[in-house]
C-alpha cells in the first residue's frame, strides 16, 4: 500500500520562492524595456509590480495550515463502548478507516514497560496506515486516583526521556474538564524532533490519557483532525 505522507512541509518557502522569482522576472523585463526605450529616444512605461504579493501568499499558506488543524475527521464509528474494539471508560467518535485495537499485555511481557508512561498504561492502539498516514492514536488508562488531568499528563510526559519543550493548557474533551499537552519528541530512528499532542481526562474509573504521535512532525499534522474528532465527541462511557 502507498502510504500518503503530510504536505506540510516546504509549502510555504515554495510559495515564496514561487512568488519573488515571478516578481523578480517582471522587474528584469521592465528594466530590458526601459533601457530600450531610453537608447531609442523614448520611455517605457515601468508596470507596477504588488510588493504585498510574497506576504498574502505566506498569510493564504498559514491559514490553510490552521485550517487543517482545525478541520475535524469525517466519523468511522465509535470507539469505547461495550462490544467496541476496545472497551473504554471514555467513548469517542472514531476516524473513517482507522482500525483500532485492544491493548492487552501480560506482566511479565518483554514489551510491558513499553506499554507504561507515567502514571498509565496503554489500552487501545488506533492505527492510521489503513487511512493513508503513519502513526498511531494511542489510548492510555490509569488507577483510580485523586490526580487531576494536568498532573496525570506531566507524569506522562515527565516519563518520556525524548520530551522536552512541553506547554499545558486547559480544555474542553467534550463537555467534560481536561488538559492538553504540546510537547516536542524525537524520533531515534530518523535522528529528528517531531511534534506530539495529548490530552487527558478524570472518569471514576481512572484517568484517561489520548495521545497522538506520529512518524515525523509531517505525518502528526495530517493526523490532527483524527485527535480533534476525538477531543470533540469525547463522553464518558
């Protein structure tokens, strides 16, 4: 299957470039022109050319990369009830053609600790490679506890040897409290930073953490839409 890689990369320099080099060609014309004309005795009108070109170009390109991580995902069912792929304390409206699945490790597995961060542990793996992008939404549950969403998430990312620059805000999953976390990663395997999001949210059966990755910083915002639809539809179970 060809996979289908973000295109967010470079839109706005080639814009640019696109721009001024166009600009560039009118300024060397009418400089050719004038110079012709004043050798023939006459002049040459000199077109006028937009200077304000370049910056609606880059403002067209900010607000088409805001729109997409506005956009909401069209819905493919939804994930956490009973009978679902995974059986949640939280339901959400799941991404068309992501598959999730169950997360379900035995103690002494060899890849337990990776399914650990912080104060949770990994329940639910949503893959997007069958929707065309690489990377997972991954769903995390913890205890019972009296920890707020906020500090649920900075023990989650606190245990993450590869975060750093992460910023914290409170919203809304739903009608219900949470806080949501930017932070940036890196990716060992490409020896690059990437972007990575979660949010987290109390149930009377534990935390709930959602976080979405990413191969590269490309990949999570083609993803984005999938996190918001998420964040949106998000209920208790």
């Amino acid at each position: 299957m060809t996979m289908t890689r973000g295109t967010g990369r470079g839109r706005v320099p080639a814009a640019l470039a696109a721009v001024t080099a166009a600009a560039a060609m009118a300024l060397a014309g009418c400089s050719s022109s004038a110079g012709k004309g004043a050798e023939d005795g006459g002049s040459a009108p000199v077109p006028a050319v937009s200077s304000s070109a370049p910056a609606k170009a880059a403002e067209k390109a900010g607000a088409d990369k805001a729109g997409a991580e506005a956009a909401v995902a069209a819905k493919g069912g939804r994930l956490g009830g009973a009978g679902s792929a995974c059986e949640l304390p939280v339901t959400f409206d799941l991404t068309a053609r992501w598959k999730p699945k169950a997360i379900e490790l035995e103690p002494d597995s060899i890849l337990a600790d990776l399914a650990e961060q912080g104060t949770v542990k990994m329940v639910c793996e949503i893959d997007a490679k069958p929707a065309g992008n690489i990377g997972f939404l991954r769903v995390w549950q913890g205890e019972a506890s009296e920890d707020d969403p906020q500090a649920v998430l900075k023990a989650f990312v606190e245990d993450d040897p590869n975060a750093s620059e992460a910023a914290y805000t409170q919203v809304k999953a739903g009608a219900l409290a949470a806080a949501e976390v930017r932070y940036t990663g890196h990716s060992e395997l490409l020896e690059e930073s990437k972007s990575e999001r979660a949010f987290a949210v109390s149930t009377p059966d534990g935390p709930v953490v959602v976080h979405l990755g990413g191969m590269d910083t490309d990949e999570h915002t083609a993803m984005l839409p999938a996190f918001e639809l998420a964040k949106k539809s998000l209920k208790l179970g």
